[in-house]
C-alpha cells in the first residue's frame, strides 16, 4: 500500500487536502517516526499504532491487524538503531475492537492492559487473536516499565464503553483513538460510535490533558490541538444546524403525505431534517477535512447527533395537550 500524491484522487470527489496526509510508506507498507525521546509512532497510512521502548522492554499500545507483522518490524528497526531491547513485553488496548487490536496474539505472552470493561467486551466477544488483558482497571492504572510511566484513564463511554485516553506525561503525547481522525471526517455515524453524546463531549476531555503531539486511530499522521479544534468545531456546526432543521422543517406534509404508513411518514420527516442539516457543512468543510464531501459520512453522523438531540437531550416533540 502507497499513500496516493496530494490531489489525487476521484473526479466526482474533492482532492484530498495536502494536509491530511501523512509521510510516505517504505517498502513493507509502513512508517515508523519518533514522537519524542523514545515514543514512536507507526502507520500504515490509515490505522495508527505506537510503542514506548524502555530499559526493560517494549510496550506497544494498540495492535491493529491492518499493521500486524509490520508492528514487531517497526520495533526492530528502532531497537536496532538505538541498541536497546526489541522484545515486547506489555500492550495495551486502547479499547476493545478488532480493527485495533487483533494483532494482539501476535506478541504470545505479554502482559495485556486495558480497561475493565474491555476485559469484559473481549471476554464476550470470544476472538483468540484478542487475548484478555491480566491487567485491568476501572478508572486510572499509572503503567511504569523500566523507569517510564504511562498515564492510563476512562473519562465515560464516547467511540465504546471502554475507550481510554493514553497520556505520556514525559512525551507530551496522548494517544486517543477513534474519535478524532486527524485531517479527516469521522466516519459513517460518528465514527461509528456507540455513545453519541459521550462522542461529542470527548474532544473537551482530550484538549483538558497538557500534550502537543495525539497519536489518533487514523490516518497515516500524527494530529495536533488544531486539529481537535477542527473537528470539534465540526461537530458543533453538525449540531447548531441540526437543531436549526428541526425547528424549521414542517413535519406535517409528511406525515399526511404517507397516509396509514406512520413509518413512511417518519423517513421523509427525518430524511429531510438530515438533508438540510447537513448540506450547509458539507459545503463549508469540504476541502478542510478530506471526505467531507463523501454524503454518507456528514449526513450519517448528522443523523446520529440529530437524533441525539431529540432522543437524549429532548424534547422528543410536543407533549399531547
Ligand atoms: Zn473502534
């Protein structure tokens, strides 16, 4: 896999801005870079991961699949270079999804961390490429190997249930994963994350840590506070437009349009409240953040956070006199 040149891209689609992209692959369909001191980062242009190298040993934080064995070669070109141990001995989840950490089984055994509820999310889902973490935690672990410390923390459930931030205190660097995409558009649905407020919220917890450097999900670079800044002005331009169209799309017409079919009535009062909601940031970010005109993505998280806004914040609609 190549990272594509800048402007490259579809006719129908706007270029991808310069911006988001990040260095180019080596042979083996990776890239390896120091974030600081002896905290390095690795990509494989769309799925991030990163590894701490230490007196006693490696600790890799996330194991994307995508990456696999690319991870321990990345850790043996480092450790080669700087004449220190490439063996792993620790990794860390970041949360429980396989598209982040069924490399996991590939280090044998090392000691896995990850939060309580991702031992639980793990246990449930049953895949041996995911080994359970022997070590858990509910709300804070300070992880120290060979004389570093990893600040580990759960601020609530925002991308999953079990998404934590990963602070280097000595690193200026949080690593934080499936919420922002550093250049980019989430994704279909928020980044397909499962709690919608606790999604919108986790950008403000992220910028509330001292760090220059967030080692994001995604893809193929590293994010700066700028970046967070761009996507959280995003996501209130989603939100102050979505309940513009709620409170200006008559949803009348609809429903004695559709007859006996509530149903009906219902998809063409929501689709309608998303189609206008989402046009006006479709159009203002289109050529900031890449793939922000790819529809599906802004109109699906702007159907997710609409939805939001009635189902969890309310009103609803109007209570029956
Ligand atoms: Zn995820």
């Amino acid at each position: 896999m190549t990272s594509p040149a800048a402007g490259e891209g579809r006719p129908d689609y706007a270029p991808v801005p310069p911006s988001a992209l990040g260095p180019a692959l080596n042979d083996q369909g990776y890239y390896v870079g120091r974030v600081e001191r002896n905290l390095y980062w690795v990509t494989d242009g769309v799925y991030n991961s990163a590894f701490l190298t230490t007196g006693d040993g490696v600790v890799l934080f996330d194991a994307p699949p995508s990456i696999g064995h690319n991870l321990q070669r990345a850790v043996d070109q480092v450790a080669a270079d700087n004449g220190v141990s490439n063996r792993v001995t620790h990794l860390v989840y970041s949360h429980h999804h396989a598209d982040h950490g069924a490399g996991s089984s590939l280090f044998g055994d090392v000691v896995r961390i990850g939060h309580e509820e991702t031992h639980r999310l793990l246990r449930r889902d049953g895949d041996p490429a995911r080994p359970l973490p022997e070590v858990t935690f509910a709300d804070a672990f300070t992880l120290e190997v060979g004389g570093e410390r990893v600040e580990l923390a759960w601020h609530g459930p925002n991308h999953t249930p079990d998404n934590i931030y990963i602070h280097f205190p000595d690193h200026d660097t949080l690593m934080f994963i499936d919420v922002v995409n550093a250049g980019w558009v989430p994704i279909y649905n928020t980044n397909l994350s499962e709690d919608v407020i606790g999604y919108m919220e986790a950008p403000a917890i992220a910028l509330a840590y001292p760090w220059t450097h967030l080692i994001s999900g995604h893809l193929g670079r590293l994010a700066t506070r700028d970046d967070v800044a761009v996507h959280q002005q995003y996501i209130a331009d989603i939100e102050a437009s979505s309940r513009e169209a709620l409170a200006s799309v008559n949803p009348v017409p609809f429903y004695t349009g559709a007859g006996a079919n509530v149903w009906l009535g219902i998809k063409g009062h929501l689709n309608a409240v998303t189609t206008a909601a989402a046009a006006p940031v479709i159009a203002k970010y289109t050529g900031v953040l890449a793939a922000a005109d790819i529809e599906e993505f802004t109109y699906t998280t702007t159907f997710a956070i609409m939805q939001s806004l009635r189902l969890d914040k309310g009103p609803s609609g109007p209570v029956h006199p």
